[in-house]
C-alpha cells in the first residue's frame, strides 16, 4: 500500500471532500487524524470508519480559524499519532455575497478559515517536521477558484488565489528540507458545501453547461489524487496544482 507507515491530519475531515480524503489515505494504508468544527458524531463516524481498516485515528475539534486552536490542533494529532507527515489543508467555507454588501466579518471569516489556516497549520507543521529532519508533504484543497474568478465570491476567490501563491512560495523555500507542497483544485463537487446548489434545478443546469463532462464531480476523485500526491509516487512533484474539475476551468465555446 502506498501509504503505508505515513499519518495524515486532515482538517475539514467530517464530511464533503475531506471525509472522502481521510478515508482514501486510510484505504492506501495511512493512519489518519479527522479534525472536526461543529459536528463531533460526524468525525467520529469517519474515525470509526478508519479504525474499522486496521488503521489509528483520532477525531480533534478545533476552530482553526484561531491561530492558537490551529497550533493545538498541530500538536494534539502529534500525540494521537506520534507523528504528521502528510498534511491536508481541505477545510473552508464559502459565502456568496455581492462585492457591495459583504461585510467585514464575513470578509474576515472566509480569509481566515480559507487561507490564514492553511498558512498557520502549515508553519506548524513544517517546524516539527524541520526539527525532527523528516520530509513531508502539504497538500491544499484549493479550487479552480485559485485561477476563475466568480462574482460574488470574491473573498472567496481571494483566499483561494493567495493559497496558490503560498503553495509556491512554499514549494521552493521547503524543497530543501524534503517538505513537498502542492494543491488539489476541484471545480464542481457533489458534497454539503454546495446543498443549495444540488436541490435547486435552475441553478444546476446553468452550472452542468458549463462543464464539458456534463455531471459534477465526486469526493473519490478529489481524494485519489490527493493520495497520490502524498504518496512516493509523486515524490518529484511540488509546487504545482492538480485542477481536478471535468474540463470546467479551460471551458469556452459559442454556438
Ligand atoms: C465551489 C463550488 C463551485 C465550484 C465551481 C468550487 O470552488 O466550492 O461552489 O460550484 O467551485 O464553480
């Protein structure tokens, strides 16, 4: 198994892509820690699902949006596990609101669940890992957002923006310490994030038109690739995103 011998923290981990994530890196032989905000039996649902393969886990709350929370987080699953190599930066939130009524907090909420987290749980990560001279890799669920824009969504496409520049800029300064960083940008997923979207009919279609395979994408197809970035055979990999999006990032055409 390709993952075998290595422990993954994954935030965001009860649901949606992250759940599919930790399952995944589990499957491909990983011990896995959940990180979970708001629904505790969720996350332990997932762990138990974990446990159920043969493999460790934990189920941690954190509000990583807290710098200090993010840090703890760091080093609870350090003690779960004994130690992190593979870290998944999947949590985030998105809100739609037009450029002109987005208000500060909800501005603030959306960099810092979405970009100041990945930033602090990452700085956390790669200090452990510098001390104890052990290689890892990062991996950012980013989205095709990191490139589109969106009306909107613009906090949104902000933090996504940023989290591909950090993902460079990391990539060269960590190469020398053995640290891989890269990000996973999926279009259109079928998962809680995006409810709203999935039960109304008038927004999906606009939506699927807009994606040359002509469906949404499932959390298994984010998380396959997620693995295999954190597994050796990407071990030439860094600095560079995997849109992973049924063509819908490149798409344009005319009748
Ligand atoms: C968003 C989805 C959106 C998709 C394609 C993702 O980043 O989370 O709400 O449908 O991008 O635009």
């Amino acid at each position: 198994m390709k993952l075998e011998g290595r422990n993954a923290l994954v935030t965001g981990a009860g649901r949606g892509i992250g759940a599919a994530i930790a399952l995944r890196l589990a499957a491909d032989g990983a011990d896995v820690v959940v990180n979970y905000l708001d629904d505790q039996d969720e996350a332990e649902g997932i762990r138990a699902q974990i446990e159920a393969m043969g493999r460790h886990s934990a189920a941690l709350r954190a509000d990583i949006s807290n710098v200090a929370q993010a840090q703890r987080l760091m080093e609870e699953a350090i003690t779960a596990l004994s130690e992190i190599d593979i870290l998944v930066n999947n949590a985030g939130i998105e809100k739609r609101a037009p450029f002109l009524d987005i208000t500060p907090e909800q501005y603030q909420a959306q960099i810092a669940v979405d970009l100041s987290a990945p930033f602090f749980l990452t700085q956390a990560f790669v200090r452990q890992r510098v001390a104890a001279r052990r290689p890892g890799s990062v991996i950012n669920i980013s989205s095709v957002h990191e490139d589109l824009p969106f009306p909107h969504f613009t906090a949104y496409c902000m933090a996504k923006g940023g989290l591909k520049m950090m993902m460079r800029n990391l990539a060269i300064e960590l190469a020398s310490c053995g640290i891989r960083v890269n990000n996973v940008a999926p279009g259109a997923i079928a998962t809680p994030i995006n409810r709203t979207l999935l039960s109304d009919p008038k927004l999906l279609k606009p939506l699927l038109a807009n994606i040359p395979m002509g469906r949404m994408g499932q959390p298994d197809e984010v998380a396959s690739v997620v693995s295999f970035l954190a597994s050796d055979e990407a071990s030439y990999i860094t600095g560079t995103t995997i849109v992973v999006d049924g063509g819908l990032l490149w798409s344009y055409s005319e009748q």
